[in-house]
C-alpha cells in the first residue's frame, strides 16, 4: 500500500534512527572521556568559573573587540546564531514536538502559536540558505568547505522543508510529508554522529576547555 | 621506507602522540566556518585565505581524522583522505611558521572557543618533527644549543654586557649570589638592541630593596625549543634557568621584557614536570606593580604627561594569555594620567605586533610581517599616539622595524624604561 | 430495460421534480453544479443498476450508518429505484434461496452491477475464517467481481483491512483492494463511513455508470479530499497555541484544540467536519472528543487513541527506554575500546618518535 513508508518511517525506522544516534552518541561522547586528559599544572591567575561562564557568555553577547572580529564575518556570524535559535524554537516549541520531548523527557512546557513557529522555520530556511551563500562568498570558507559541510547544510534544510511543508499541507497528502518530514529526521539522527553535526556536543566540551585554560590564564 | 615517507610518518607521529581528549573535543567541535581567519593579521592583510587559522591546523585534523575516527578510517581505505604527503609538510611549514605569530587571537574569536592558535603550536611540533623548520630557526635553535643565546651571544658576551653596565653606568650588577630571593633572566633580543634594559631593572630592584641576582649560567629566557615546538628543547633550554634557580635557592625568578619566555616558564615548564615548581616565575611588569603598589618603589606622578599621546600594546605572552592587563595600565594612568590613551582592540582581543613566534627572525617572511604590522599602525593612527608602550622586547623591535618601514616618527618604548625614569631615588 | 427516468415517471414523479431531484442529486455527489446536465442525461438513458452488497468479516456498522442517512432522496433512490438486490442484513430472503437470487443477478446483469464489498477479507489458511454458504469470501468477492461495473469497499475493514487487520491480525485481513486487482475499486473508509457518503458514492457508480475522482488511496476526492484538521471549528485554537491539556480543564471547556489528547484530525482524510453525522448535528471534535482518524488505514495500530498523531508508536514506553540507554551504553563500550587502541597508537608513536629522535 501506499502508506507502507509511512508506517515504516514512524515506526522500525524512527526506532532503529534513535537508537544508532544514542549510539553513536555514546561512542563519541566516551571515546572523548577514554582519549586522554591531562591535568594543568601551570600556576593559576584566573578562575576557571569565570572563565567558563564568560565562555559562554561571550557567544550569547560578544564583548567590544570580539565584535570587532564578527564584523568581518557578520553574515556567517548572524546566520549562524540566527539558525540555531530559529531552529531551536521550531525543535523545542512547536506544539507536537513540545508533546514528543514531553513524552520522551516525563515533562512538558508550552508551545508556541504555529504563526510563530511557521516565522521561525522560515527564518531558519533562509538562514542556511545564507550559510550556503557564505560557503560560496567568503574565500576562506570555500577554501575549508568540503563535500560533507555541503551535505550538512543539506540534510539540516530537508527536516526544516519538509516540516514547513507538512504544516502548509502543500500539494502532497499530508501523511506523505509527514513521511517525507520523519525520513529527514531519521537521517539526521543517523547522520549526526556520522558528521560535523555531532558538533553540539563538542560546542559544549570546548568551550568548557576554553574557559578553563583562559580563565585560568588571566585572559576571560 | 624512503626517507619521504619517513619525514610525513615522523610529523604524524607527532601528532597522534599529541591527540588527547582536548584536542578532539577542540578538532570535532570546529565547524570550519573560518571566523578565525577575521583576527589574523596575516588573512586581513593579505586576503589569502590560506592564511586563516582554521586552514593553518589542517594537517593536524587531517591526522586526527584519519587516525582517531571511525569514518576518517573507512574514509582513508577508500582512498577519499589524502594521507599527509611531503608537498603538504613544505607547505605548512610556510603557512604556520611564516604567516603566523601563534598569538592565538584566533582562540578568543572562535565561536566554538577552540583554542586555533594552541592548535597551530601542535602543527608546528609536528612540522618539526618532521625536520621542517624554516632554516632561520634552526639556525637560532642550534646557536642556543651551542653558544647559549639564539643570536649566538656567548657567556662571554653576556659578562661584558654587564661589566658595561657596572663601568659605564656604574650600577652593581650582582651575579650567581646565594641566597638572593630573586633572579633576574634577561634574553638575548633585549640586551642585544636596548642594553640600557639592564640598567633599568637594576635600578627598580635596587630602589625597592629586592635581593636580586644574575646568572651568567642562567642568563637567557629565549626558548627555541619553544618557538620551533619542540618539547624536549623546551625543557632543556628552560632547565638551564630552573637548575640555576634551583641551585641558588631563589624565591622567584624574574622574567624581563620578553613574552614567549615567560610563558615557557611559566605555563609549559610545570606541565612538563607535572608538578609546580619550587618558585615563582614573575614578570617584571608584575613585579613592578607589586612593589608599586606595596610602595616599595615611589613614582614621579604625571611625569610623562607633556604633550605626547601614549599609548599601551598587548602583548600575545604576557598579557593576552598571560592575564597581565591591569598591572602595566595601572602604572601607566599613574605616569600619565592625562596623555595615555587605549588603542582598540585592546587587552584580551588585542592585535598582534606580527612580530612574535619566530616569525620577526624569518627573513623571507618580512614582506609578511610588514604587511600585518599595518593593523598596528592604522591603530596607533586612530588613537593619534605617538608613544608605544610595551612589555616585550620582541614586539617593540617589529615596532620598531615597522615604524621605520611606514616612515613614522613614532616611539616603541619599553614599560621598564618608563618606570625607572620615573623613580624617585 | 427501463431508464431510471422512466421508472421514476411510473411512481408518479413529475418531469418537474424529477430536475429537482437531479440538481439536488447532483451537489449530494459532490460534483460540480455544471454536471447537472450529465446527471440529467444518464438518468434519461441509462437503466438502474443493480447493487450486491456482500459482507464478510464485518459488524454490519456500515449498513447500521447507511440506514441512517438523513438524505431522503439518495436513500429513496437507493432503496427503491436503484435497488440493493442482495445485502445479507437487509433483506428478508436467507440461505440457498438468496445465493440463488444472488447468483441470478450476476448473471442477468453481468458487466452492469455494482458490487459492494462491506468487512475485511481473510487470506490466512487458505481463507476459511470466513466462509459463506460454504465458500470463503475470497471466492466470493472474487466471483462477484468478476462480472461487476465497479466495486466499492465501504468502510475501514472493506477498503484496508480496519479492525479485524488490527496487531495481531489473526486471519490475515485485507480490504477488497488486496484481492481485486483488474479493477477499479473505490474505498469509502470510515468505522463507519459517513451514510451520506456511502450513499453518494454508491449512487454516483449506479446513476452515472462510471467511478468518481479518486485519491491515492482510491477514495473519492470529494469526501476525502482534505483532512479533519483542515476543517476543522476548532482550527483557529490550534493556530494559537490554545489547547486543551485534559479533559475537564479550562481549555476543554471553552472549546480549545484536542490536539495535546490525541487528536488524529490532522492525518485523517473524511468530510466529518463539514457533513457532520446524524442529520448535521454534531461530529467528535464538537462534542469534545478528539478525532480518533477511524478511516485511515491501520489506524488501531498507528497510535494509541490518546496520543498525539505525531507521536511514533511506542515513543517512550519503557522498553524503548531500556534498549535506548543499551545502545547509548553499547556505544560507549565500543568507544573505550577504540579510545584503548588509540592510546596504544599514541605509545607506539611515542616510542617511535624517541627511537628516531
């Protein structure tokens, strides 16, 4: 029947993509802890505290002379922040992703009305596609972009589309954008650890190592 | 094997012994998106962008890659990873020698907080592993070894440069006493071009009482080791400080106007041993803030405020990883209260002389170093100074170098030299 | 052979109300005022088709809604002019005597009925959990459908399998699409379908002879055309973010969207919202109960009634949990032996590196 890939998308695909992203996940995140740590002995002038959280903090609103350096940068910069947060919002606030964390995690928050989210997730859409402009403009980027940051940026759209789409309800029936919008995030399961985009882990760890070795420093 | 492959072999090596859980989370965590390459001196300058920090540490990424994940492996077998060829090490070696100062501005403006420059420092212990260290730096690097001082000063030398101070300027320079509480290292690049550095930081130390001592044994923080990534010279250059230390049962050692020597001391030294060591390691622009401040040393107020702007450059070393923003600013806005001006960016996120990290002693690489020395400059112009101050004789001799290659009658001084004119005896 | 026309002049229909009825016929079958025209026609000219409704695995629900259409000429139409010659729960004539009857109009009327099919099929063992007058309801439907016009499965089980096709399946129930496959087969899904839609699309084959539009799934675009959801009262809610978290609670009461309880609206393809069911009176959503998509395909299976649509079946019960932190801790485990290799790596090229240096 012609809802055969609907079920499977929901159902043995959706299972089998969560559990080889948790996986893969667990790979990575304990290959990182078995790799090796060496303790710094260099004498303190900084907190490491601090250093960390204006690690952070720096990403969220970057200092003077920090600003100075995005400048040159500022459509990568602003595309990038911009994604992440218009995306986060559609992750974690549309309403029936707010009912999947929620039964994944044992508790809820509110969603957002879908006018907003639908905002969102356009702003995300147009967002990567500026990234994609990036990756062509910037010479440096050309230069350090490879196959695999191109499949990024395109494995990231497809879920965005297809979800935007699916609310739409545009040209298909909606169960086969549902199953076109539930591949995409199966394969984005399967392909984060795979890829770069395992980088939301490693966002966290270095930044920590960063604010530690320069807050210890004296520098943050 | 042909002694090709065993030069690419040598700097892989290298780097796998290097890869730890840091440096993963740092490689895995980088996005590519080159924003680094807006705080190099020499991207901005030139434009290529090759130069960018990110492009600088690709062959350590590509020796992580394939060597420590799983797709790098199954990646590299299908013949889609380039192996790290020869071509690739001559390449680098140009990149990360010539075209970069491993002033790490790069570390501060990586949105992901990756450490770019730390990173590059582990490329250039690779490429030297791999014996592809630009000729200049050997060259210093086998001097250092031989004689003792990179520019090939001798003992000999040394004691005449403190036999000078002793005769010309008549000030005691006190060597290899036991018992003083601090040592005082000089490097070969201050007393080579400002000899008078030594008589000021006499004078300091004499006017706040400090017990202080030479070492014509222990008389030189340059490290080449250092500079080149090389570990093993690191520490042996550094011993010849740390023994003498040791020897002479100091409770400091007092590093002058230099940056990279202090930081081997002090940041590289105690992970090498791993342990702290038996004694402080202070920079003299510290040090003067101490005694300033414990009023130890009294200061003329408002003695340089006649007219000139002034101006204050951070250095890489000290005061971008080394933390010492407020010390000489302090002491500066007691100097000058009315004429010191800050250039922007400053402090943390300041730009670099393009001097530092070997690359003022590459000579091919002036053409590189003059170029990124034009950030400086249009700096200096916009905060309309006509003085430099700094801490570290090796920016201050590409400041100088550059104000000569613009045609500026501008003015590259040294912190210490400001301070000790000021004392009051 | 009499038109269906003329037999409508002999009960004393007038031309006059007979262009009424066609123009009211016409907007019930969901076509296009236009078409008028055509009805007319083919009620002038072609002969009233006979209907045969075979049930098989079935709660005769369909046939329950059917009787209940409030549309008084399809059902007048049905019953008395296009006539339901056999249909096992409605007529008076049982055993031999109706498979005769049965078997008499396949025959008369061979390429000019219309069959309906009402209830799953068994295709398990051969097909025997289901036998009528000792033939299995494969024969049967197979039979009947090879000399029939068009076959329509009404209902979910007729047109995809429905309950009896639920986990664990025991007889292997498909809908008359699984068996038939030289045919055209329109499915009016629903548990039950709508009367009038069941109606409608049973007088549109009979009158015009030929099969409505249809969708991917072979339903008629014109009642399954959009989703619950898209015409749905209660949409505006879902646009706010308004919904009603339980089943007392404040958003319940004022009307709020039932998406959060499970509301399958959303991927459910039926004219519920619009038609609305006894005579236009209601439909779940307006009384307060989330659309439980009775007339999708596998919708017993696809979700619990009370789950939201988008959640994946299964999402979160505690097996998954556990097989969830296996494969994270699996991973784990593979990491630390590569992280061992790795570091073995890291001597080898230590040792190496003082060797050579």
């Amino acid at each position: 029947m012609n809802l055969d890939w609907y079920y499977m998308a929901r159902g043995p695909l959706f299972k089998f993509a969560v559990l080889f992203f948790l996986f893969g996940m667990g790979y990575r995140l304990f290959m990182l802890l078995f790799l090796g740590w060496k303790k710094d002995y260099a004498p303190a002038r900084g907190s490491a505290i601090v250093g960390i959280v204006k690690a952070f903090w720096h990403h969220a609103w970057p200092p003077e002379g920090l600003r100075e350096v995005y400048k040159g940068r500022l459509l990568a910069v602003l595309s990038g922040d911009i994604f992440h947060l218009a995306a986060f919002t559609v992750i974690l606030f549309q309403p029936a992703h707010v009912k999947i964390w929620g039964k994944i995690l044992g508790f809820e928050w509110g969603s957002l009305p879908m006018p907003i989210v639908d905002i969102a997730a356009g702003i995300a859409l147009i967002s990567l596609i500026v990234m994609a402009i990036d990756h062509l403009a910037s010479p440096v980027r050309h230069l350090t972009s490879t196959t695999m940051s191109w499949l990024n940026l395109f494995f990231v759209f497809l879920p965005l589309l297809t979800g935007w789409m699916t609310y739409h309800h545009l040209w298909l029936p909606y169960q086969t954008l549902l199953t076109f919008h539930m591949l995409a995030v199966e394969w984005i399961l399967i392909w984060m650890p795979l890829s770069k985009m395992s980088h939301f882990l490693y966002f966290f760890v270095s930044n920590v190592i960063h604010g530690v070795k320069f807050g210890k420093m004296g520098t943050l | 094997m042909s002694p090709a492959t065993v030069m690419e072999d040598k700097a892989v090596k290298q780097f796998i012994k290097t890869v730890g859980g840091e440096i993963a989370a740092q490689l895995e965590a980088c996005m590519r998106c080159g924003v680094c390459a807006e705080a190099c001196q020499f991207y901005l300058t030139t434009g290529n962008p090759e130069y960018a920090p990110v492009w600088k540490m690709e062959l350590l990424r590509r020796a992580y890659v394939q060597n420590f994940t799983v797709i790098g492996k199954v990646k590299t077998m299908l013949g889609l990873e380039k192996p790290i060829s020869k071509e690739d090490i001559a390449h680098w070696t140009e990149l990360d020698f010539h075209a970069c100062t491993v002033c790490r501005r790069c570390s501060l403006a990586c949105p992901m907080g990756i450490d770019v420059g730390g990173l590059i420092s582990k490329v250039r212990a690779g490429l030297t592993a791999a014996g592809s260290t630009p000729p200049d730096l050997l060259h210093m690097k086998d001097k250092q070894l031989e004689v003792g001082s990179p520019n090939g000063a001798t003992e000999a030398d040394w004691i005449a440069w403190y036999d000078w101070a002793e005769r010309e300027r008549g000030i005691e320079i006190p060597r290899d006493v036991k018992g003083a509480e601090t040592l005082v290292v000089f490097t070969m690049l201050e007393l080579g071009s400002f000899r008078e550095n030594l008589v000021y930081v006499a004078r300091i130390l004499n006017a706040a009482g400090v017990k202080w001592t030479v070492s014509p044994r222990a008389r030189d923080a340059f490290n080449m080791g250092k500079v080149i990534g090389d570990k093993k010279l690191e520490k042996l250059f550094a011993e010849r400080i740390i023994n003498v230390a040791k020897e002479l049962g100091v409770k400091q050692v007092l590093i002058t106007e230099c940056g990279h020597g202090y930081a081997a001391l002090r940041e590289d030294m105690p992970n090498i041993y791993g342990g702290p060591l038996p004694f402080e390691i202070i920079h003299i622009t510290e040090m003067m803030n101490r005694l300033f401040k414990q009023g130890r040393i009294k200061l003329r107020k408002g003695v340089f405020d006649n007219g000139h702007r002034i101006t204050f450059h951070d250095s890489c070393k000290i005061q971008r990883t080394g933390g010492l923003f407020d010390e000489p600013r302090e002491l500066l806005q007691y100097l000058a209260p009315n004429s010191f001006v800050e250039m922007n960016p400053n402090r943390e996120m300041t730009i670099c002389c393009g001097g530092g990290g070997g690359v003022r002693a590459i000579k091919d690489a002036y053409d590189l170093r003059m170029g990124a020395f034009r950030l400086k400059v249009e700096q200096v112009e916009k905060a309309q100074a006509d003085t430099v101050v700094m801490t570290c004789s090796n920016c201050r001799l590409q400041f100088m170098d550059g104000f000569k290659h613009y045609q500026l009658q501008k003015e590259a001084v040294g912190l210490v030299e400001m301070v000790a004119k000021a004392l009051i005896d | 052979m009499k038109t269906i026309y003329e037999e409508l002049l002999e009960r004393g229909m007038t031309r006059r109300d007979f262009l009424k009825m066609a123009t009211v016929l016409t907007a019930a079958l969901g076509l296009e005022h236009t078409m008028v025209g055509k009805v007319v026609a083919a009620m002038e000219s072609k002969p009233r088709l006979p209907v045969i409704w075979l049930e098989f695995q079935d709660c005769a629900g369909c046939s329950e809604s059917l009787t209940r259409s409030h549309d008084p000429y399809l059902t007048k139409l049905l019953f008395n002019d296009i006539s339901v010659d056999y249909h096992e729960t409605l007529f008076a004539a049982a055993g031999k005597q109706a498979e005769e009857n049965k078997e008499k109009i396949m025959k008369e009327y061979a390429g000019k009925y219309v069959l309906v099919v009402e209830g799953s099929i068994p295709t398990k063992d051969g097909g025997v959990y289901c036998t009528v007058s000792g033939k299995t309801a494969i024969q049967q439907l197979k039979e009947a459908a090879e000399n029939a016009l068009a076959v329509v499965a009404i209902g979910t089980c007729g047109s995809f399998g429905g309950l009896p096709h639920a986990y664990p399946d025991p007889t292997g129930a498909v809908g008359a699409g699984s068996i038939i496959k030289d045919k055209p087969v329109v499915n009016v899904p629903g548990c039950p379908p709508m009367p009038e839609v069941i109606t409608n699309t049973i007088a549109h084959v009979a009158i015009l002879g030929e099969l409505p539009e249809l969708d991917y799934l072979g339903r008629p675009k014109a009642f399954y055309g959009n989703t619950i959801h898209d015409r749905c009262p209660r949409r505006p809610f879902y646009e706010q973010g308004k919904f009603a978290e339980s089943w007392d609670d404040e958003g319940a009461k004022k009307g709020w969207c039932l998406y959060k309880l499970g509301c399958k609206g959303p991927t459910t393809y039926n004219a519920c919202a619009v038609i609305k069911w006894n005579e236009g009176v209601s439909f779940p959503i307006q009384s307060n109960h989330p659309c439980i998509g009775c007339s999708e395909p596998n919708f017993w299976d696809n979700n619990h009634v009370y789950d939201p649509v988008a959640f994946p079946p299964g999402l979160g019960d505690a097996a998954g949990m556990n097989k969830a932190g296996a494969a994270f801790l699996a991973g784990g485990a593979l990491a630390i032996g590569s992280a061992l290799l790795a570091s073995q790596q890291k001597k080898k090229a230590a040792k190496g590196g003082e060797k050579e240096g």
